[in-house]
C-alpha cells in the first residue's frame, strides 16, 4: 500500500541530477518530498466517509449503519471513547532509509528519529516517530484498496464482532493514490527550488579564482 520515491523513479528524474551536486541535498529533498505526500494522503483519508458506526454497549461492541462520520477514527474498545490518536491517518508515515535514499510513506517501520536538514546539512534532530507494525499497516492497505479478506487483503485480521465474512469485499477509498496526485506539483516545485539553488552556488564556486599554496 505505500508510496516509495527514490533516486531513480522515473517519475521525479530530477532527483538524480540534485543528488549528483549534493548527496545531503538529495537526502533532504526526499524528506521535503514524503512530508508532503504525508500531509497530502492523510487529509484525503480525513476527507473520506462511510457509514458504519461502532457502538459501546454494556462493555459489548456493535456495528451499525448511521450517519456519514470521517474514515479512520478510532475508538477504544473498552470504554467507546475516541482513542489515542484519534485517527487513523496519524498512522501515514513518512520514513527515509538514508542508506538506499528511498522515502516511503504509508509503510511499515520501528520507531526513529528522523535528521533535520538545511541546505543538505545535518542541524539537528526532529521529534520521534513511533513504529508503524504489520496489523496497524493491514488496517491501512485495508481501507486504501480494500477487496476480499482472502485474496487481496491476506494479512488483515478481522474482529470477531466486524460485519462479513474473508468472502466480503470491503471497500476500498484510495487516499494514498489521491495524496500523491496532490503532491506531485509541490514535490516538484520543493525539487526545484533546490536544484536552482545548488545550481547557482555550483556556478559561483567555478568562478573562483585558485589560490597558489606553497608547499612544504
């Protein structure tokens, strides 16, 4: 289900040329890019709605069709109060592997905590982020692409208590893919602005006249 941008996605060949001026560049502007299909893909989980309510009763769960309520809120299933987090989307990642410079976001991985970067410089730490397991990630592929519990949603668990059966064909509301198409305007414009700017100092450092050292 997640999204993964790297060096040499055709999609983005502009990547390729900023890392070629600078490897910390190319590493920040990956992160610019995942942070912002990030954003992008859990609002539009946040702008998607269904109809299924969970309702607390007696310590007993039941499902119902209702009103129109946001996809991905959760609820604790012992007191029915909204959990922590509320929702879902807070469970989109964004997670760049520095060593493969690939950023996935929507995937599976431990907790981190992630280099803030200027300039392609390493200037601190962000705050950290917390894992992202198998069963959490099921729920996302889930509700993204939905489909059949036996077929195409194989490590998906379904609760005791849920509608349906592994025959039922969930549906699915493609948030990841309208995050993306979202973002590829402001991932471009982030890739950009940055090759322009590695390219001007590039320029400006050919310029400068060699200094002569004496060696002793």
């Amino acid at each position: 289900m997640s999204v993964r941008i790297e060096i040499f996605d055709g999609t983005t060949p502009m990547l390729e040329k900023i890392q070629l001026l600078s490897h910390g560049m190319a590493l920040e502007v990956l992160s610019v890019a995942g942070s912002i299909l990030q954003k992008n893909a859990r609002n539009a989980m946040k702008r998607s709605s269904h109809n299924w309510h969970q309702i607390y009763r007696n310590g007993k769960m039941t499902v119902k069709k209702g009103e129109l309520r946001e996809l991905g809120l959760r609820i604790n299933q012992t007191t029915g109060s909204s959990a922590n987090p509320d929702s879902m989307s807070n469970m989109i990642t964004s997670y760049l592997n520095e060593k493969s410079m690939v950023v996935t976001i929507g995937g599976r991985h431990k907790s981190f905590t992630p280099n803030k970067r200027t300039g392609g410089v390493v200037t601190g730490r962000l705050g950290r982020i917390n894992s992202v397991g198998k069963k959490t990630h099921s729920i996302i592929h889930k509700l993204n692409f939905g489909g059949y519990l036996d077929k195409q949603l194989p490590d998906y668990e379904r609760a005791k208590n849920q509608i349906g059966t592994k025959h039922t064909k969930y549906k699915g509301y493609g948030f990841m893919e309208q995050g993306y198409s979202e973002s590829k305007a402001a991932m471009v414009d982030a890739m950009t602005n940055r090759y322009n700017s590695l390219l001007h100092k590039a320029v400006n450092r050919a310029d400068v006249k060699v200094r002569r050292r004496k060696v002793v």
